[in-house]
C-alpha cells in the first residue's frame, strides 16, 4: 500500500452536512428546515447517542451548573434514543416558549438568527459517526441537544439566546457579526458560571464535549477570566481546539443583564481598538485561575 493511501484511510473523511456541504445540500424550505425523521435512525444511530450520553452524563455531575442538571432532568432526553424533536418542544414549550427544529447541519447567519430571534432552536438532524465520537466540526443532534437544548429550559439563558438573534441580525447589517460572535462563543458555546462549590460548565461546547469538560475545569493550561463584556468582543477563539482561556460569569442571570445591554455604542467604541489573542492575560483582567498555557504550546 502507499503511503499516501494509509493517510488517507488512517483519517476517516467525515461526510459534510448543511452548509458546508455545498449547494446540492440546500434544502427546498428557505429558512432551512428538515423534517427530523425520528422513525429512520437506525439502531446503530441510537447507540452512537447512547454511547456519547452515558460517558457526558458520568462526567457531568460535579461539573455542569445546577441549571444544566435542573433542565436535564425535566426533558425527555435519555441514554436509548436520540431525542424526539417534537416531544423536545413541547416541554421546552411549556417552560420558555422555545422549540426545536430539524436542520441539516450549519445554515447562514441570517437563517441561524432569525430561528433564534423567534425561539426556535435550529437543531441538527444527524448524528456523528462512530468512528468520529470526538470530532466536533459540524454542530450534530448531540451537540445541539445534549449541550444546548437543558440550558434553554433556564428563562435567563431562554430570553439571552433570543436576544443574540436579533442582536445578530442587527450586527451583521452593521458589518460588526465577529465581534457579537465572540460573545456567543464565551458564554453559550464556552462559558463557565461561578456555583457556590466552585466553577461550573453551562456551555454547550464544553458540556457536549467529553474531553473539553475536563480540560475546561481541572487542566492547568487554560486561564480563567472573569466576563467582561467589552474585553470579550476583542478577544479572537480557536475553532479548531480547546480554548486557551474561558471568560466566567457570576450566575447566570448576569446574560439577562447582556441581553438587555445596547450594543450599538460599544461597537462604536471599540472600533479600531486592539484585538486581543485568545491566550492573552491582561492587566485589568480580573483573573481567576491563570493558565500555565502548557496545552497550547505542546
Ligand atoms: N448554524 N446550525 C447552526 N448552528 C450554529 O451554531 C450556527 C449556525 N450558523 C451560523 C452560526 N452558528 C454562527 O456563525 C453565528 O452564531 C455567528
Ligand atoms: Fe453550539
């Protein structure tokens, strides 16, 4: 065999969802939507659910935040099937006044926030491989409801999440979606909340993530900084790894507050101020834990 063909079969090539996919995959609806067909996951669908379930949920406990576990709980999510999407909304429903629809994977901005700013979570239909249980690429109906869906059971999360699509909506007529993005990032994808026993997960990229919720808490590398709203927008993320730092909220009625903020004039603001890399520490960073960066260097 040659070498090159080794690589290749050595890297198995994950199939493209959504709008990484290209045109052909675009769907006939124009905000995007698919049917979730819960009748067709296969079995061996299911027990990829069940395989990435079991080991998040033995991790979770003395991790995720109180509001993760409190919503878990009272959805009808669990270790043998992948969750139905309708039976999803109607708690959520009846809690915030979210829903849950089916996409095929990533969708353009506009489309993602005009979801969120209506209270219906875009949700993705598949489910990864499993031979890929710890590729995160693509947001899959693991990520998106296991890490997502509890913490939009909480009405501070619920109306937060609502906002960033209207705020998103707005920030990309202005030109200024990166800086917003990098909001999102810190708290509902990467964010951590102070619990009266110490640092707890509420993001979904950690809380999905079997090895980040680990590092996210107990590494040694990462720093931990307390939120700050501006600092934030400055600060650049990895998509491609663990975060070098994660930002940390005092509770989580502090995104209320956010939600309610106008952006407008801290756009404005930090127009053409330095950007910040995402290892940086600075001097007025209120620093909670300061990373020995050791991860990132390696
Ligand atoms: N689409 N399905 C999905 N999920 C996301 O998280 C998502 C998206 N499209 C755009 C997007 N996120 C981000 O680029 C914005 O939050 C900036
Ligand atoms: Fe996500």
């Amino acid at each position: 065999m040659l070498a090159a063909e080794a690589t290749l079969q050595a890297t198995p090539q994950a199939t493209k969802h959504g709008l990484a996919a290209g045109d052909a995959a675009k769907p006939e609806r124009a905000d995007w939507t698919i049917d979730q067909g819960w009748e067709k996951y296969t079995p061996a669908q299911h027990a990829v659910w069940k395989t990435l379930f079991e080991r998040q949920t033995q991790l979770l406990p003395g991790r995720a935040c109180d509001e993760f576990v409190e919503g878990m709980k009272n959805l009808p999510i669990g270790a043998d099937e992948i969750p139905d999407f309708r039976r999803l909304s109607d708690v959520l429903m009846q809690r915030t006044g979210w829903q849950v629809v089916a996409v095929p994977g990533l969708v353009p901005d506009e489309v993602f926030f005009e979801h969120l700013a209506n209270r219906r979570f875009p949700s993705g239909q598949f489910i990864r491989g499993a031979d890929q249980l710890d590729y995160l690429e693509e947001p899959d109906v693991f990520h998106d409801v296991f890490g997502h869906v509890p913490m939009l059971m909480n009405p501070a999360i619920a109306d937060y999440i609502q906002a960033y699509g209207v705020g998103g909506l707005r920030a990309k007529e202005l030109g200024v979606l990166d800086k917003l993005a990098r909001v999102y990032w810190y708290t509902v994808e990467f964010g951590l909340v102070q619990q009266k026993d110490g640092l707890r997960i509420y993001g979904a990229g950690i809380a999905s993530s079997r090895t980040e919720s680990v590092f996210a808490l107990d590494d040694a590398s990462p720093n931990r900084i307390a939120f700050d709203l501006e600092r934030v927008m400055r600060t650049h993320y990895r998509i491609d790894d663990f975060q070098e730092s994660y930002f940390v909220i005092e509770n989580l009625d502090r995104l209320l507050e956010l939600a309610s903020i106008d952006f407008g004039p801290l756009y404005a603001r930090i127009d053409g101020q330095p950007e910040f890399q995402p290892g940086d520490v600075l001097p007025t960073d209120a620093v909670i834990s300061r990373g020995t960066g050791r991860y990132h260097q390696a």
